[in-house]
C-alpha cells in the first residue's frame, strides 16, 4: 500500500477538503460580480415573521433559526422549523413565502397536507407547466380563454378556475354550449403552480412581487449593521451563539421601534391635506334641500 503524502503547501482548502473551522463544508452562494462560487463555512437559516401592525415600515423578527455548514441544504429545514413552531406555539405561519432554495415539492405537500402552510416559491425556468398553465403567473382553459381563480375548495381538496365576466374567446368556441366555464385542479397535481395557493392568484402575485425582496434587506442588517460578516467563525458552536446574539438584537429592535411613539414629522404643516367635507351623515334628503 502506498503511504499517504500530505497535500502540497499550494494547495488550496477548498480542493483538499481539510478546513481550520470545525465542522465547516463547502457551500454555493448566489453568483455574484468579483465573488467566489463557492465558500467555506457556515450558513445560518432563519424562518421570519412579518409583524403586519408596525405601519411605519417593514418589521421581520426570526422566529426559528439554524446554524449548519455550509453545504446543507436549506430546503430541508423548512418542515423541522415549522414542526418546532407547532410544537412551541401551537401555531403555525398559514403562508411562507420563500427563495428558490424551498422549492422542493416533497416539502410543500407535507406542509399543505399537515399543517394547512402554503410555501410560496417562484418556478424555476426549466420546469414544465401543467393544466391550466400557459405561464406561471396565467392560467387558460383548454381553448385559450383566460381563467381566473375563484378559491380554493377544502373538502375535495381542488382549486377552482372560472372565465372572467365579459370572455373574450367563448362566444366563437365551438365547445361553448356544453362548456361549465368552471374548471377544478387538484394542488397536488403541482406543489409550485398550485399547491395551497396557485402563482395565477392576484395575492400570490403581489406576494411574491413584493414580499419575497424584503428577505435580503433582513439578512443584510445582520451581516452589515450588526457586524457579522466582519468577524471570523472558527467553529459551529461559535457560529451558533452569534446567531442567537443575532436574533436577540434584531428582537430587541423590534420592541423598541414598536414600543416607540412614532414622532411627528417636522415638515407635516408644510405636507397637503385634504379638505373635510363636514358631511352629517345622519341627515335625510330633506334636510339637505333644506340646507341648500
């Protein structure tokens, strides 16, 4: 048997696979301009919550995080976070709204069939679409007419489409008089185009339009603002305890912007007002011929 000779001093870790971190591995981040493909590392996973109330700007505080080397995969923690958060709460986000790294249709059947969870992802280019598709964000009948979702029945578990109220096809369809101008799909036909709410809806839609980009603001403020990406993690228990300190501040922030009054602005007498109409709305019609 040959001896085994150490790797050259050139060589680097990422090829010889031996790193200085404890338990690091080999991840892929999002191809950037000057950026590596690949890093060494860790990667730090945390399932957000939107508090809708706060008006004055957008407020995501972490509900479930995990600290994992880099080379695990993020779309498998997704049933464990929310598993831990009926464990916890007895409660359960009914959306999720997620990056392409959750689009793995195992796991969204499991959260739809288990837990009533829609996970909201966008579709990859390479994937084929499925009745009544024609896009990934429109849904047509067999002959072209345009459909529109119309809800979601839960006892047969199907999701109805229908033509909108003024068709613009059916008049000239030759299948018209025997036609339902209804049509039924069941979710698991396709997890991403229908799942537990279809990508043809108007809310999906707007979701992920403009839901989806407030994930990486919310993973900057913790990279940039609080420091991290500045700072060395030579072990995963390392890694883990500044996630927590992470999700400790980012939690703190958010009860301090809510406990806060929110302050009045020094150029509110200078903004437009609308008039009031000074309208009594208890008054008849006969008052009002009387008051003119």
């Amino acid at each position: 048997m040959p001896p085994i000779c150490p790797p050259p001093a050139w060589a680097s870790k990422k090829s010889t696979g031996q790193y200085s971190a404890a338990h690091a591995a080999l991840g892929g981040r999002t191809l950037k301009t000057g950026q590596s493909r690949c890093f060494v590392g860790y990667k730090k996973h945390t399932l957000r919550l939107w508090l809708h109330h706060y008006s004055v700007g957008v407020l995501l505080v972490p509900l479930i995080s995990w600290a994992t080397p880099a080379n695990v995969s993020e779309g498998g923690l997704l049933v464990p976070s929310l598993r831990h958060c009926r464990q916890r709460w007895d409660w359960c986000p009914p959306l999720v709204v997620a990056d392409m790294g959750y689009l793995g249709a195992p796991a969204k059947e499991q959260c739809r069939a288990q837990w009533g969870v829609s996970v909201l992802t966008r579709l990859r280019s390479d994937m084929k679409l499925v009745p009544p598709y024609v896009a990934w964000d429109q849904a047509a009948c067999p002959q072209g007419e345009p459909l529109t979702w119309l809800g979601y029945d839960g006892r047969a578990a199907e999701h109805w489409f229908g033509v909108a109220a003024q068709p613009e096809l059916c008049g000239c369809c030759w299948e018209a008089a025997r036609c339902p101008r209804q049509f039924a799909y069941p979710p698991a036909a396709h997890e991403t185009l229908l799942g537990r709410l279809p990508l043809a809806s108007r809310p999906v839609r707007q979701l992920l339009q403009q839901v989806r980009p407030w994930i990486e603001p919310a993973q900057s403020f913790e990279k940039n603002q609080l420091g991290l990406s500045d700072v060395f993690f030579n072990s995963l228990r390392f890694t883990w305890v500044m996630a927590l300190l992470a999700d400790a501040a980012v939690i703190l922030r958010a009860r301090a912007l809510l406990g806060r009054p929110t302050s009045r602005s020094l150029l509110t007498d200078l903004m437009p007002v609308q008039l009031p109409l000074e309208l009594d709305t208890e008054a008849t019609p006969s008052d009002w011929r009387a008051k003119t």
